[in-house]
C-alpha cells in the first residue's frame, strides 16, 4: 500500500545517511521528493536519478538549511517546481562535539544554526504554503540526546532539545489550520555520522540497547512514513523516540 501518494515532500540533508534513506521510502509510498544536501553534489546527483526511476518525481538541491534566505529562496523553488509542499522533513543536522571546557563559541553557534535554526528558516518558508492548502505535516528530527543530554555534546543536544519545544510550539499555533508537527528522537542510528565513534564505544551502545542492534536509516524512514502520512492524522505536538528501547 502506497501511503504518501500525490503527496510533495521536502526533506532536508538527503544525500546520504538518515535523509536518504527517507527519500528513498518516500519515493517508495509515491511521494514526490525535492530534497536538499550542503556539499555532496555527486551524492545528490546519483539520489535524484534513483528516485526518478520509481516514476515519481524528485529533484536536489544545494541548499544551507542554517540560512534564512536560501530556506525561503527554496520553499519558492518547490512550490513553482512541484506545485504544493504537504510535508517537510527537517533532517539536516551534524555535530561537532567537545567537553564543555573544550567547546569553541563556533562550535557552539554552528551546531545550534545548522541544527535548530533551520527547522525555524523551513519552517517559516513553508507555513504560508500549508496555511492556503489548509493541510500539512511538519517532522522535526531530533535525537534521544536532546531528552537526555549527553556528556561531550552540549552544543547538540540544546539544540536537540530546543527542536522539540520549537515543535510542540509549532502543533500548538497551526493545529487549528489542520497543519501537525511532530519529532522523531533517533536513538543510535548507524551513519557516517557515527562511523566517526570509538568502535569500543559502538559495541557498549549496542549491547546497551534493549533491542540488541543500532537502527538503520530505514527503522527512521518508516516512522517518517507513518507521521507525513494521513494514517497519523490525529497526531500532533509529539515526539516519537525510535531507539530500540535505550531510553527505556
Ligand atoms: N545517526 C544517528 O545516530 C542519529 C541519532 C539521532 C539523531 N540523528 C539526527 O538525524 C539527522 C541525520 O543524521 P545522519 O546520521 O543521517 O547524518 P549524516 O550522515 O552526517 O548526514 C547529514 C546530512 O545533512 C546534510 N547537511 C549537513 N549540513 C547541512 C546544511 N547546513 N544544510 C543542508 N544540509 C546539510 C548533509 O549534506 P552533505 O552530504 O552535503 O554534507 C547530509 O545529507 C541529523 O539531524 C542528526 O542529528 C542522527
């Protein structure tokens, strides 16, 4: 069963890790896919042609998810290209992890622009689009560090966490206009994000998790699935932590 047919999706940092693995079950269910990346041109590249042979319809594009002007310049694009925007998925994200006694003001301000600050910039570019069509379904991806904390991650996990009131403050305003925001809490999701981990580490957490595995992209995709389509129509201001039990 196809569950996002007819529907268009903007999901951002899709050239590789979670965000791909998103478009490519989105394209799946029959949506149809602009998605953006910050430098992996041929990545994007070799996505877009992937996606396009499932007969829907998805175009990339290089896209800072921190700026202000390139998230409207881009919601634009969309809506002329695409013709509607019924989903967002704000996916881009990165780290640049430090004790607290090491952390840089940069590094601090980067994470916090490029993590939390764009879910603002898209979503201030989408909400007159989902205000005319009366309908849309906003997902925020934030981490289990943003519940939690993390030793080591302060910078990510406030901006983690900030994602999940921002969102709940976004259910809140536009419930009435039938628009839902909901976030996702990925526990530990094997990516090149974490391929940068200590492989000891890597097997603590595995052994550590109720579940006995790391999630893939795909245990992520298929939680997207379900909160942009309209067998979540009901659902809004929550935060779904897809983790194999480690918040438990
Ligand atoms: N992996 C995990 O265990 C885990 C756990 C909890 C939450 N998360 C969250 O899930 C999301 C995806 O994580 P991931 O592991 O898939 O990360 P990833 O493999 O490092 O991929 C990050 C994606 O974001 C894009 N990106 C980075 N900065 C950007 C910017 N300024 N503007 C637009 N796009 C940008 C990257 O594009 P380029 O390829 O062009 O650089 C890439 O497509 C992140 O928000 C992350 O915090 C991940």
């Amino acid at each position: 069963m196809k569950l996002l047919e007819g529907k268009t999706a903007i999901i951002t940092g899709a050239s590789r890790g979670i965000g791909r693995g998103i478009a490519q079950l989105f394209a799946q269910h029959g949506a149809n896919v602009a998605f953006t990346y910050s430098s992996s041109v041929e990545a994007a590249n070799q996505l877009e042609t992937e996606l396009n042979t499932l007969g829907i319809k998805a175009k990339g594009y290089k896209s800072n998810a921190a700026s202000f002007t390139e998230a409207q310049q881009l919601a634009d694009a969309v809506l002329e290209e695409f013709g509607s925007i019924d989903v967002l998925v704000n996916n881009a994200g990165i780290t640049k992890d430090n004790l607290l006694m090491r952390l840089s003001e940069a590094d601090f301000d980067t994470v916090i622009e490029v993590n939390l600050k764009s879910v603002f910039n898209m979503t201030k570019a989408v909400q007159r689009t989902m205000l005319k069509q009366r309908k849309g379904s906003i997902i925020n991806m934030s981490s289990v560090v943003g519940v939690k904390g993390n030793a080591g991650q302060t910078n990510y996990a406030a901006s983690k966490a900030g994602i999940i009131g921002f969102s709940k403050s976004v259910a809140l305003e536009l419930g009435s206009r039938n628009i839902r925001s909901n976030v996702i809490a990925p526990g530990f999701i094997e990516t090149e994000m974490t391929d940068k981990l200590d492989a000891e580490i890597v097997k603590g957490w595995r052994q550590a998790i109720p579940l006995k595995r790391g999630g893939t992209p795909e245990d992520i995709a298929n939680a997207c699935v379900f909160l942009a389509s309209d067998m979540s129509a009901y659902i809004t201001g929550q935060t779904l932590n897809v983790d194999g039990g480690m918040l438990t």
